[in-house]
C-alpha cells in the first residue's frame, strides 16, 4: 500500500514546485514584465561599453605601432644593443718599473724603497729631530715659534753623538759622547739660547738643579781630583742620590722619575723610591713606604732613597713611574702598582678608599684570558702622567679531558701560540688609552686592538711569529710605541738589485694640542697612527726621481747594525724614539764611537735632574751585530727622551 502510494505523492509535489513561479508570475504580471526589460537595457549597455573599450584599445595600439614605426626609421621591431659596462671608478693600475738605466744599485734601491733610503740617511746624516710646544725654546732654541708643527731638527746636535736626551716644557738635557752633561731652555736659562756643558764626566748618580742659578748658588760639594789628598769644590751644586744597604757588586741599574719621586732599581731587583721635588713632598703614596710624609720622614736629606720593603723577595725586573703613581714587574710577570689611583691607573676601582694607595699591590689580571685556554705573562711595563701600560704574551695551553675541543684538530696545532697584546689603563679623555674611546676613567685593563692580537710570517725560519713592543714612550696625555716586528739591514753591493733595508714600525696617539703627535693637525687622536718619514725634503726628492710625483711613506726607526757615519767612521748605529711627556716629542738617529764612560739622565720634575750609570740589560742570545732593542725607561712628567749606550763588558749598545 505504502509503495504503490509514494511515488505519485513523488510527481505530485514535484508538479506542485514547478508551477509554482509560474503561478507567481500570473499573480503579478506587471512586476515581471518590468524586470525583464530592465535586465535587457543593462546587458545592451554593457554590450556598447565593450565595444567602445575594444575600439579605443585599437586605436591607441595602432598609434603607438606607428609612432614606434617613426621612431625606429620605418622598423615596428626596435634593434637592441647590450648595455656598455661603466667605467671603474677605480681601475687597476700597474706600476710601471722604477729602476733607471745607467743608475747604480744604490740609487736604484733608493727609488723603490722609501724605508731604505729612511735607513740609508739614519746612518749618513745622523740627528735630533723635535716637535711640539716650543714655549721654553727648547724644540727649536733658535726659533721664536711657539709650537713646532712638525720634525724638526736641532741643528746644534747635528754631526754630533748622544748618548741620552730628555725635555721638558721649560728645559732640555742631553748626555753627549764625553759623558757630559748638556742643560738649555728657559727653565736653564732665559739668556742660553744653545746647549751648554753643566757637569764634565760624571759617573755617578747625581741630583742637580735644573736652574742656573740655582747651580751657582747652592753648596758646593767637595771633589777629589788628579793629586792625591787633594780635594777641590764642584762647579755646581748637585747631591748624590746613594741607597744604603747595597750588597757587594749591587748597583743602580735604572731610574723611573716622576713629577715628584724617582725609583731606583738596583741590580739584585731590589727597588728604592725617593722625593725629587724641592717645593712638594710626595703625598699620593707613591713612594711605596707606608706612612711616610713630611711629618713622619726620618732624619737626613729629604730626598734619601728608601727600600720598598714590601717588594723583599720578587725579583723586580723593571721600573715605570706616571705623574704620582709607580709600577714594578718581576720576573714571573707580576705587576705591582701603588700610588695615585683617581682615574683608576693602578688596576682597581677608585673610591674613597682606594684614591691613593701607599703599599705595592698586585694588579688583578685574572679576568684577562678567562674561558680563553690562555696563560698571561706581562712583559713589560711603562707609565706617564694618569696612565699605566702593560704588554703580555698569551700563551695557548691544551684543553682538558672532556672539555670542548678537547679532540680538534686545529686546538692541538694552536698550542704553544703565542698571542702578544698591549694594555691601557687610567685617563682617556684625550684619546691616551689608543682603544678608539674617550673614556673618563678606565679601571679595568683595556686592550688596545691595533696594538694586539698582531702576526707576521718569519721567512728565515718559516713560521709565523707575534709582532711585539719593542718599546713604549708615556707621556702625560699622549704616547708612541715602537714595533718590534722582522727588520732586515743586509742589503749590500753583493746581494740583487732588489734587495732593499727596512726598519721597524713607530706609531704616535692621545692629545694633540701642541702638535706633539708630528701630524701637523691639531686633533686628539684615540687610535695609534704613522708619522711621514722624518727627513720629508729628501723623501721629497727620492719621490721625484723615482716616480715624478707626491709619495706616501710612514717614518721607520733604524734597527741597531754597524754603519759608516757620513765623516767615514764605521761605529755601531741605533735610532730609537724620545721618551716623551706633556708637551713635547723626540726622535734621535744617533751614532756612537768606543765611548770610555757612560751615564744616563732622568728628569725627575722641573726642578732636579737625576743622573746615573747607564746599566743595560741586554738578552743572553743577543750578538754584537745583531742587537735586540732596549730603551731607556726613565721619564717624567714633562720630558722627552732618547738615548743611546753601552755595555762595555760585552761590547754591546743599547738605545
């Protein structure tokens, strides 16, 4: 029943549904029929815009056909061209072979190497270069200038063989190769216009009055002379600096000065600290004695050296002294430091308690090399005015058991490398720390990068070797460092016409004022620089012969070697930078004959001179010809230096 009824109940609706708008549209007629004519009006309109859309494309592309047709000469397909590469802005150029025919080998060694024509004229035209403040004619004696914006030689020296030389803002001093003492400078006296003699052969470690008058003036110390029992009064007035204590064949081997105490470093590593000013007494604890003061200082000479009895037992190896701070290193490489620490020059933050310290402390290096599988040794130390400067040799160790790179094959190769950097501390407002930074107060060491981290290739031993610090120069807000990278002094008339001398890097950094830097600009610098070579009229002329037009050559210092002197003379030679302070700097090409005494001088402050025995202390593989670079260690304040001396015992010089 259910079956034979569902399908026609199927058709049934379904013919229902389909009548159903037809029954709508009978409902209402006039409704439908107005919606049918709308609808075609639209389409018809839509229709028409096509057609005017399609006509006005025709027409612009049959424009644009024949417009490129009368562009293109007749042609609807344009002719493309690749594109020209531009020119470079900077093309490689070659240069072109600067030898000369009909030259000698010398001359034409001179025309490819700025560095050894810079060696040749050390050795030929020996001098004293200086530049920066010249207020107390002492840059320029015979000059008017106020400041001197580039080297410039003292023409009193030239021809003439020095064995040390310091300046300061108002004076200069100068040990020639008698052993004689040379004072100038309106500190000396305003009515010298030249350097004058002041002390004759002295060998001895003597305190003496910067002023002229004051050296005519003071006690006269008894003499012995020629005749036996026979005694005479000195020239001038001066005092003997003489630790007490000394042990048999012990003797002062260098002197640190500073703007108001000297140190004294004695052969047995044994260090002595003394007052060299005549108007302050030492307040910042940089004489190393605690306590010690004007008040509490024991009976005699103010200026009596004491033993820093905290330092008994180390084996101090080098001295530095800054403007009222000191530095000690032994020979395990530990740094001590004591004194004035307000910007932070002794290695640890500056409080209430810590502003000066008066007993030797141990710099905290620990941090240096943390997590870096680095062992640290410092090597050397130097200071000047509110700053302190170490180097270290980093040498890599292998890693643990377990550790990471415990199996690598490149951590097995690097140990036993030697990484060699330089650090600063203190005052960095005028760029003096040389890390690209002007900061107010640096107490934790700062690395200076162009400094550290430096490599080059060793072609005589075929392995890569660290470039160190031959040696470093403070002064009170700028500083110069010499490299001491591979040099070489064999090019002779039987090597190849290519071979060619060259000597070691020196770069310059930190305040400027005075055009002290020898840029020639007046710009603080934070980060070290080159210097054109000293000399510049005759680099000048070796560029125009060598290649017609303007050269750019950064200045070199002549290793020391054995060179013929312009006069004939064959004598060992040793160029070296001046230890310089806050307002000058000095450079000295220097020559030295046999020399039968030798004595070096340190400017204590402005008012005292210290002179003593110059003692080196050269290493044990150095040969005669072939000597390390050693330079003076004692400075000041306000001084410029450099030195030249001898080892008699081993026939050695040292600069």
């Amino acid at each position: 029943m259910l079956s034979s009824t569902a399908p026609r109940l199927g058709r049934r609706c379904i013919r229902h549904a389909s009548t159903l708008p037809e029954n709508l549209i009978r409902l209402t007629p006039g409704r439908s029929r107005v919606a049918v004519a709308s609808y075609q009006a639209r389409a018809h309109r839509k229709q028409r815009e096509l057609y005017r859309s399609l006509l006005a494309i025709t027409i612009a592309a049959g424009s644009a056909s024949l417009w490129t047709y009368h562009l293109n000469d007749g042609k609807i397909i344009r002719t493309a061209h690749a594109e020209a590469p531009s020119p470079d802005d900077n093309p490689v150029i070659f240069e072109k072979s600067r030898k000369r025919a009909g030259t000698s080998k010398e001359e034409n060694r001179d025309m490819i190497s700025s560095q050894h024509h810079q060696v040749k004229r050390s050795w030929e035209n020996p001098g004293v270069y200086a530049w920066g403040s010249n207020a107390g004619k002492v840059v320029a004696p015979d000059s008017n200038e106020t400041v001197i914006k580039s080297p410039r030689r003292i023409s009193f020296f030239d021809g003439k063989l020095l064995r040390d030389i310091k300046l300061d803002k108002t004076f200069g001093a100068a040990i020639d190769e008698g052993g004689n003492l040379l004072q100038w400078g309106t500190g000396y006296s305003s009515e010298t216009t030249t350097p004058v003699v002041t002390l004759a052969g002295r060998i001895s470690r003597l305190c003496i009055p910067v002023s002229k008058l004051d050296q005519e003036g003071g006690n006269k110390v008894s003499e012995s002379t020629w005749i036996p029992f026979w005694n005479s009064r000195s020239n001038i007035s001066y005092r003997k600096l003489a630790p007490t204590n000394l042990s048999y064949g012990e003797k002062v081997a260098a002197i640190a000065g500073g703007t108001e105490h000297a140190l004294l470093l004695t052969s047995k590593g044994r260090v002595f600290s003394a007052a060299s000013a005549s108007d302050a007494y030492p307040a910042r604890g940089q004489l190393g004695i605690p306590g010690l003061s004007w008040l509490t200082r024991p009976e005699g000479a103010f200026d009596a050296p004491h033993e820093i009895a905290t330092l008994r037992g180390f084996d101090i190896q080098k001295v530095a002294a800054g403007d009222h701070h000191s530095l000690a290193l032994d020979k395990e490489g530990r740094l001590f430091a004591w004194g004035d620490n307000t910007a932070g020059q002794l290695g640890f933050d500056s409080t209430a308690e810590t502003a000066a310290v008066d007993v030797p402390s141990l710099v905290p290096l620990q941090k240096l090399y943390s997590g870096t599988g680095q062992i640290p040794k410092i090597t050397s130390i130097s200071a000047g005015g509110q700053n302190t400067f170490f180097t270290v040799d980093a040498v890599k160790t292998a890693p643990m058991p377990g550790t990471s790179g415990y199996d690598d094959a490149r951590t097995a190769r690097d140990v036993g490398k030697i990484t060699a950097d330089t650090f600063a501390l203190g005052s960095g407002l005028s760029g003096n720390l040389a890390n690209n930074r002007w900061t107010h107060i640096q107490s934790t060491p700062t690395k200076i990068p162009s400094l550290s981290g430096l490599f080059e290739y060793d072609e005589v031993n075929n392995k890569t070797v660290p470039i160190r610090l031959a040696y470093m120069s403070v002064g009170d807000k700028h500083a110069s460092a010499v490299m001491e990278n591979i040099t070489y002094l064999s090019a002779t008339a039987h090597t190849s016409n290519d071979d060619t001398n060259w000597g070691a890097d020196i770069v310059f950094w930190g305040s400027n004022e005075y055009y002290q830097l020898g840029t020639g600009k007046r710009n603080n610098i934070a980060s070290p620089v080159y210097l054109q070579p000293l000399d510049i009229e005759a680099e000048e002329k070796r560029a125009k012969r060598s290649s017609g037009g303007r050269e750019e050559h950064r200045f070199h210092i002549t290793p020391r070697s054995t060179a013929v002197l312009g006069d004939g003379r064959r004598l060992k030679q040793a160029a070296g930078p001046g230890t310089f302070r806050s307002r000058h700097l000095i450079a000295k090409v220097a020559t030295q004959p046999h020399l039968s005494k030798r004595m070096g001088v340190c400017v204590a402050n402005a008012s005292w001179l210290l002179i003593k025995p110059a003692e080196d202390r050269l290493r044990e593989d150095t040969a005669v010809e072939e000597l390390t670079p050693s330079f003076p260690t004692c400075c000041t304040k306000r001084t410029c230096t450099a030195g030249l001396r001898k080892d008699f015992a081993s026939e050695r010089y040292t600069s």
